[in-house]
C-alpha cells in the first residue's frame, strides 16, 4: 500500500483488532462476511465508489453516506468498520476498494485464529489452488470471463462446502473474484501470505520433481527460518518436469537448483 492508503487503512484495522479481541468466532465471522459483501457492492457501483473515496467530501459526510446505505442491512459492528475505512484518506476509487477487500480478508483471518484454525486455513487454500491447476476443465470454469462472477464463485462453494473451513471457503471465492484486482493464483499466493503472517510466518513455495517426507520438510522450514530469522511455511508443489532438485521461492528471492534449469543453461551455454 503507499504511503496515504496504509495510513486510511490503519484505523480501520485497529479498530478490528479491537473488536476481534472481544468478539467471539461468530460475530467476527459475520462481521468479515459482511465486509467482502461491502467490497462486492464497491465493485459494482463505481460512481458510489468514486464518492467515497472523493478527497473533497468532509471525512463525516463520506462515513455519513456509508453508513446511511449499510444501517439495518448489516450489523453495527460492520457499519463502524467500514464508516472508519471510508473515512480515510485515499489516494483513489480503487485503493478504497482494495481496502475493504483487505478488511475483510483480516477479519476473517481473526475469525480463523480464534477459533484455533488459521494454521488449517492457510494448508487448505494452497492445496485447493494445487486442485484448481491439475485439473485444466476446472480452471478454465472459474478463470472464464463469460461465466458470471455468481456462477464461479457458487462452484467454488459447491467444490468446499462441508470439506474446508468457512474462512478458507470465503477466502477461496475472493480468489475467484480476484483479490485486489489479481488473477486467481497471484490472489490465492497473497491470501495464502496474509494467513502466514498472521501467524508471523513467511511462506516457502518449493517445488519438488518428488514428494518431500515429513521429515525433509521440516528440516527444510528449520533451514529457511534459520535464514530469514523467523518461522517458514512450507507449501510444497510436485511437479515432475524439473527433473531433480529443487525450486523454493520466498518472497522475491528466487533458489533455484532444479535439474532442468542446470540442463537449460548447459544447454544455452554450448549453443553459444
């Protein structure tokens, strides 16, 4: 976020952290539902989009007009989350979008956590966006443009519900959707990063020819941690093409010691 939008989104976030500390499970994952559903509302009224986030509207009369839409449609608690939001200073219509997204994501991530199960949440959103990539028919069916966003993300409920927590569930739709403007993938990696780091976690994308043991992984997450001087979620993905070796990706560091990449550059090097 630049500089104006962290600042916009902070108090909102505070005050979610304050409600979450006192809120039981359901009533922060009520107030998360009804957020991202504020966020889908943004999404498709852009002129209300512009004018609450118009810097030459008073804070008062952009908070004022948000809560004025959501009172007796959703809860109070939501009301307020959103009303603090709106009444930041943002550096335009999209960013305030992207900002409720991420309220959203953060209350259900609160939700997750208090009920013991972020740990949960974040393996099963990474091995169900491991399902959506092996199977081409299923990927094209909610990457398709010509599909109705309410079509997509009914399947995704249809493919989870009953086998993934809520959070994960509500978190793999706004993947569909596209959080923040991103692709499925590059949303599920953001959302799969904000669970970690909830749990003050980076994440490892490592890529095996072979399935990696218990044993091997952890000793693979004692390493990376000892490197990046915190704890490192290992999400590990099978691909056979590599060959051998191994691919892992933190962050924007790159390590990549796969047989195939040696034998590309063997290969580059001897048609020069």
């Amino acid at each position: 976020m630049e500089t104006t939008n962290r600042e916009a989104y902070g108090a909102a976030a505070d005050k979610l952290a304050e409600f979450s500390a006192s809120a039981d499970v359901q009533r922060i994952a009520t107030a998360a539902d009804e957020i991202l559903a504020v966020a889908d509302l943004l999404r498709r009224e852009p002129r209300l989009r512009r004018a609450l986030a118009d810097p030459a509207r008073p804070a008062e009369e952009r908070s004022g007009l948000i809560s004025s839409i959501l009172t007796g449609k959703v809860g109070d608690e939501s009301v307020g989350l959103v009303a603090a939001l709106v009444s930041g200073r943002w550096s335009g219509p999209g960013a305030l979008l992207d900002g409720t997204e991420r309220l959203g994501v953060d209350a259900l991530l609160s939700a997750a956590d208090r009920a013991g199960e972020l740990a949960d949440v974040e393996d099963e959103l990474f091995r169900f966006s491991q399902i959506v990539s092996g199977d081409p028919r299923l990927a094209g069916a909610l990457s398709d443009s010509t599909s109705p966003m309410s079509s997509r993300v009914e399947l995704v409920g249809d493919l989870l519900k009953g086998k993934a927590k809520p959070a994960t569930l509500g978190l793999a739709r706004l993947a569909v959707a596209g959080f923040g403007g991103r692709g499925f993938d590059s949303s599920v990696n953001r959302l799969v990063e904000l669970a970690a780091a909830k749990r003050d976690q980076s994440v490892a994308y490592v890529t095996t020819a072979v399935p990696l043991s218990d044993a091997e992984e952890e000793r693979l997450a004692a390493r990376l941690a000892g490197l990046y001087g915190r704890g490192v979620s290992v999400k590990v993905d099978v691909d056979p093409r590599i060959i051998g070796g191994m691919r892992v990706k933190v962050g924007s560091d790159l390590y990549d010691g796969t047989v195939s990449r040696r034998l590309a550059e063997a290969k580059t090097a001897l048609a020069k």
